[in-house]
C-alpha cells in the first residue's frame, strides 16, 4: 500500500513527521484480594484463575480483559478462533468457564505492518507514533515489532540496549532521528492541518479518541477496555494494551493515539479494516515514556 501524504519532516513550525499505529504494554499480573466478591459476581480469585486460563489455552486471534463492571473475563475473539479452539479455552477455564464472556470481531488479530513509505526499513513500512526528547537527544517511538530486528531506518536508527523490552510482551520501540531538526512534536492529520500534542496521560474506558496513520489517515472512536492482552500467536503476546473501535489497517502500525493535545498510545495491532470496521490495540505511551526518560514537546 502507497502512503497518502509523503512523510512530513521538521520541527513544529515545518512539515510533520507523523503517523502510525503501534504500542506495547507491560505485563501486569493479576492480583487476588482477599475480599469477598459481591452477590453475583466473581472474587478477584476466580476471576485471576479464569484469565490464566485464556493465557494457557493459547489461542492465537484473541484478545482479554478483566470488566469490573460486569465482573467477567471478556474475550475478544477474531474471525480465525473456531469453535472448537473457544470451547478449548472454556475446557481450560474449568469451573471458572461461567466468569467467560466470548464476544466476536470482523476479520484477524495481528501486527499492523505493510511494505512502503512513511518510515521504512528494508522494505518495510510503518507509521511514526510520536517525536520525543530525552537523554540522548530527539527519538521517535513507534511499534515495537516494526523495530526489532530492524536497525536502520529512514529517518535514524533504532534504540537498543540490555535494558530495553520492545516485543513481544511490550510492543514499542524507539528510533533515535539522524536528523533532529526532522523531529517535530505534532500531529499530521491527513487534511493539511496538524495536531500540537503537549502532553501525556492514560485514557479511561469511554475516552473519545483519535489516530492517525501512513495507510489510513486520521480517524476516530472510542476506548472500549484497558489493560487487555492481546495473543498474535506464535507465543507472540502483548500485555496491558488500550483497546479502541477505531479502524486500522497494515502500515499504520506504531502510529499515535490522542486525544486533543493529549498523546495516549502506539498503534499495535488490531482486526477488521477501515470499510467493515474492526478492533485495534495500543501500548499505553506512558510506558516507553517513564522507562526511558522522555517526553513529548
């Protein structure tokens, strides 16, 4: 797929970098209180049991999360999980199979990356997610399976060290700009006007939301859950990821979720598309932001 706007370059008052989907999120265990549930509904014991028995069944096109509201293990599952592979995870939840809501989305769970223009490497297209500065000087964080593997890149080379965890488990990854005056703290969405974004912060469920991306444009929607993981099969796993009904599709991955001027998440992965609609999953920013010392500006 070809890019519908050549990638911008240039500080704030230039050309912007933009766009993409992709985030990463860290793994957080599920905890159980040792408090009673509410009349009808499941301790945080059971509902800890239920979840990592979706982990163990290991059912690549799926997706999960804890609902406090409705006190259930929500499964999203995509249109490659049969029948036969639900009904394997309920097997493994036991009797914990009750706290399980399984619910459906158009076409397949995976990462979002696509050969082209918009920042490349090797023939490989993804999406800029946002320009940061930090140690170092100015970096661009994106998808974390668009860089690992990947050290060069066209607008710098990829950030690496002992300490950094980019995919699976997170999913961000972090290109340092060979150019800083390329580096530009907005957003482009794709009818000649850009977003300044200033700060950062965590959505809740409900939170309107925007994206934009090299293959898709800019588009809205809504967050649907937190703290969902998400399995692209192949022991490939994302934890804690913010999951939306914005549409999506391959290139856009590592590009930004926002909020008015507010940066929210990197573009994971996601299902369906941009005609039938679908899923889509980001790493929090917030993550790569305090493990590295950045900020957007």
């Amino acid at each position: 797929m070809s890019p519908l706007v050549k990638r911008p370059v240039g500080r704030r008052g230039s050309a912007a970098v933009i766009a993409g989907l992709a985030t990463i999120a860290a793994l957080v265990a599920p905890t159980a209180v040792a408090a009673e549930a509410p009349a009808g509904k499941a301790s945080a014991a059971q509902l800890a049991t239920a979840s990592k028995a979706v982990l163990t069944a290991d059912v690549a096109g799926t997706a999960w999360y804890t609902d406090k509201a409705s006190g259930k293990i929500v499964v999203t599952a995509d249109s490659t999980v049969s029948q036969a592979a639900i009904a394997k995870i309920k097997k493994t939840a036991g009797s914990q199979a009750g706290n399980l809501v399984v619910k459906r989305t158009p076409g397949k769970i995976s990462r979002l990356i696509a050969g082209g223009e918009a920042i490349t490497s090797a023939g490989v297209r993804c999406s800029l997610g946002f320009n940061v500065i930090g140690p170092g000087g100015y970096h661009a964080l994106t998808a974390g399976h668009c860089t690992v593997g990947r050290p060069s890149w066209s607008i710098g080379t990829t950030v690496t060290s002992p300490n950094q965890q980019v995919f699976p488990v997170y999913d961000h990854g972090v290109i340092r700009h060979s150019n800083p005056a390329a580096a530009d703290g907005r957003v482009y969405l794709y009818n000649g006007t850009y977003r300044d974004i200033i700060n950062s912060g965590y959505p809740s469920v409900g939170t309107r939301i925007e994206r934009s991306g090299s293959t898709t444009g800019y588009r809205t929607g809504s967050v649907t859950a937190l703290n969902v993981t998400v399995n692209y099969g192949g022991g490939q796993l994302v934890y804690n990821t913010i999951q939306t009904n914005a549409c999506a599709q391959p290139g856009d991955s590592g590009g930004p979720l926002f909020t008015g001027n507010t940066a929210l998440g990197l573009l994971s992965g996601g299902s369906g598309n941009c005609s039938i609609g679908g899923t889509t999953f980001y790493e929090p920013v917030q993550r790569p932001l305090s493990l590295y010392g950045y900020s957007v500006f």
